[in-house]
C-alpha cells in the first residue's frame, strides 16, 4: 500500500429529484512513473491509481483508466443527475493491487 494515501470526497447531502449536483473527489497520491531513479541511481517502483470508478445507488456513474502521465494528487469533478436518495461509492485502483474506497449519502426530497 502506497504511503499517505488519502481520498477525499465532496458531495451534497441533499438534493431535489432530478436535479444535476457536483461532486468532486481528490486523492493524496504521490503516482511514480516508474521511469525515475532515487538518490542511488536505482529504478523508483511505479505505483500510479490507473483507475477511477463512481457508482450510484449500483449503477456506474464514471469510469477512467489513468496512464503514468497523470499528475500526482489526481481530482475529478463531474456532474450526476440523482432521481432518488441513495449511495455514492467512490473507488481508486492502485498498480500494487490496493484499492481506496470512499463514499456519500445523498438525500433526494
């Protein structure tokens, strides 16, 4: 598991049915390339989030697969339209095989 991993998530907690929201997530994460070397002159490991997944009530919202050339701390803001009250889940895919898992409640009135 990479160090100082940290995902954050901002969403509303209330919204009308049928209204668009904003919703906006960063992770901490330093995203080595692979291709630099450390004070030793020894290859620094890649380890990079190659996928981002949003999920709504179980349905997919957003999928992105992220290439080495992403930059470090990577942020996503994207619109959802929300019909009912449900669930969020937010998911990062690590190269080591880790997995970040977040999520938000939303409230429809």
């Amino acid at each position: 598991m990479a160090d100082g991993v940290t995902a954050r998530v901002r969403a509303p907690r209330e919204a009308s049915a049928g209204e668009v929201v904003s919703v906006r997530c960063l992770i901490n994460h330093t995203m080595e390339s692979g291709q630099r070397r450390d004070d030793d002159g020894n290859v620094i490991p890649r380890s990079i989030i190659n996928r981002f997944t949003c999920d709504f009530n179980g349905q997919n919202v957003i999928d992105v697969a992220l290439e080495p050339a992403i930059s470090t701390n990577p942020y996503f803001q994207f619109d959802a339209l929300v019909n009912e009250s449900g669930t969020f889940n937010f998911t990062w895919y690590d190269d080591d095989g880790d997995v970040y898992e977040e999520a938000s409640e939303i409230t429809v009135s």
